[in-house]
C-alpha cells in the first residue's frame, strides 16, 4: 500500500545544519567615497611643507609630495621635486620624471621649458617638439610666440617672432622684447613703453603706455598716467584707468587692485564690482572660480563670492 512505508524503511535523516554565516542586524561599515578628482584640481600648501592637490570641495585628491605645483590643464600639470619639475597626471604619477629647471603654462597645446639655460616647447605628451634654442621665451597664441636669443637684461641677441614649428617669421631689435601672441595682438616692450603688435607685425594703435597685459576676451588691461583701466580691440580705452593694478580678464571677470581700499576685487566688462574689494591677492578665475587669500588664508571664490578654504601659508 503506497500509504505506509516498508518495514525496513531508516527514518530520515536530520538535515544538516546551515553551514552559511548568520546574518548580523548590526549596520555594516560602508566604504568611504573617494574624493572626486574631475574638474578643477587646485595646489594647496601642507603642515609638512611641501604641496599636494584638492577639489573645489576642498578635499585633497593628491597627497602633498610635491616641492612646487601648478595648477592642472586637462589631465596634466607641472609639478617639482628638489627644484626641479616634470609632468604629473591627475592620479599624481609622473607622466614625464622631473627634468626641467622651469616651465611655463601649456598655450595652444605647447609649453616652453627650460633646460641647461636655453628654453624649448614640448607637447601635451611631454614631447620636444621646438628644440631647446632660446634664451627667454613667451607663450604661443594664434599660432605665434615671442622667443629671444639673449636675457632681455643684456644688449646682446634680438627677440623673433616664431610659429608653431619654431620658424622665425619677424625679428625685433635688441631694444625690444615682445609677450606672447593673444587675440591675434602681441605686447611690445620698448625701453619703458609698450605697445601692441598685429598679427602682420605691424604697430596696431598709435597710443603708447606706460604698462600692459595680453589681449583676454577682447580686452587688455594697460597703464597710463600710473593707473590701470582696459583697452578693447580697437585700441579704445571702454574701462577708465583708475585702478592701482589690474589683472585680465577671465571667465568674464577682473582682478582689480581698488585705489581707495588697497584691496583686490571683481569686476565685470562694463566696469562695475561683481565682486566688491575684500582680498589681499587675487587670481584669475577659472573654470567659475579664483584662488585668493585674506590674511595669510588662502580660498577659492565663485561669482557669488562664495569662499571655499583651501589652505593656510
């Protein structure tokens, strides 16, 4: 009878316990986020006295290893150790070992540097792509840049007008030093006046001053009469010289040195304070912010003037 078992059925055997580990209601620790390390990366100055890197949240992404460090330009930086300086990635490994006793900011993909006292460009790659030639060099723009066989401080060697692959396609006389090619305008220094050169290299405007910065979104920050204000393109003086200093402009917005403060703040195009003068220093911004210091405090601020600490110095 399929209803009752034969005799000499076994009972059946007890299952074997769970061998799987029992489940704990205690939280488990979860793992921390590591800072982000995407948009801007900026250097900040440690307690053991070297410089490392962190986010506009203020969280350090690259620990500080560093003797010198500057600011991040799409994956890449220059960073030094014992004095001298390579190229780092945004994980802080070398890209290229430090070899460089000085290097200048990346400028239409190319950046000078210096070695044995003569200046070349590398690539992004850290390549050399213009060979080490030049006694002082200039940043490229519009495919131009100033280069100089001799120390603008001796009467010896002319400064050229180079391109890209390091022909000379103007020469100055050895009075003249010129700054790097920006918004198709380069800066001619010529005894104490200065002047712009066109792209032909040809003097643009009539006016000489007494100071001047390159060419950034169409306006140049120029000294007269022992103030600062900002010519436009046509040489017109659109912001009047009335600033004890000035910086470009980037991201739409000034650095000026108040002349009645004596402190740093923002301006706009027009000439109006988006950000009223409060700083000791004050850098341009970049990517919506700018790195500036009051009293020995260094932060970053937006254009809401918001301020992010970044480090003491």
């Amino acid at each position: 009878d399929p209803q009752f078992a034969p005799a000499d059925t076994q009972p059946a055997e007890s299952p074997l316990p769970d061998e799987s580990p029992a489940v704990s209601d205690s939280p488990q620790p979860t793992e921390t986020p590591k800072p982000s390390t995407t948009g801007r990366l900026i250097p900040y100055y440690a307690e053991n006295g070297m410089w490392g890197y962190k986010n506009t949240s203020g969280q350090v992404v690259i620990e500080a290893m560093f003797s010198d460090a500057n600011e991040f330009d799409g994956e890449i930086a220059f960073a030094a150790q014992s004095s001298m300086w390579g190229l780092i990635n945004r994980s802080g490994a070398w890209v290229v070992e430090p070899v460089w006793g000085s290097v200048r900011s990346f400028s239409e993909d190319k950046a000078a540097v210096e070695s044995g006292d003569r200046w070349g460009y590398i690539d992004r790659t850290g390549k050399l792509i213009i060979d080490y030639a030049y006694r002082e060099v200039g940043d490229f723009h519009c495919g131009r840049a100033m280069a100089r066989s001799g120390s603008a401080r001796s009467s010896s060697g002319n400064s050229y007008i180079i391109d890209k692959v390091g022909e000379k396609i103007a020469t100055l006389s050895s009075k003249q030093y010129g700054t790097a090619y920006s918004e198709g305008y380069a800066l001619i220094r010529d005894g104490s006046e200065v002047y712009y050169f066109n792209s032909k290299a040809q003097t643009a405007y009539k006016t000489r001053y007494q100071d001047g910065l390159s060419f950034v979104g169409g306006y140049a920050a120029v000294q007269l009469d022992g103030k600062w204000g900002y010519i436009d393109t046509r040489g017109s003086l659109e912001i009047a010289n009335k600033y004890r200093d000035a910086r470009s402009f980037s991201n739409g917005l000034a650095a000026v040195l108040d002349d009645e403060t004596g402190l740093w703040g923002y301006i706009s195009t027009s000439g109006e304070y988006v950000i009223q003068p409060q700083f000791d220093t004050a850098e341009p911004f970049s990517e919506g912010y700018a790195l500036v210091s009051q009293n020995g405090e260094y932060s970053l601020v937006n254009k809401s003037a918001e301020l992010t600490h970044m480090y003491f110095k």
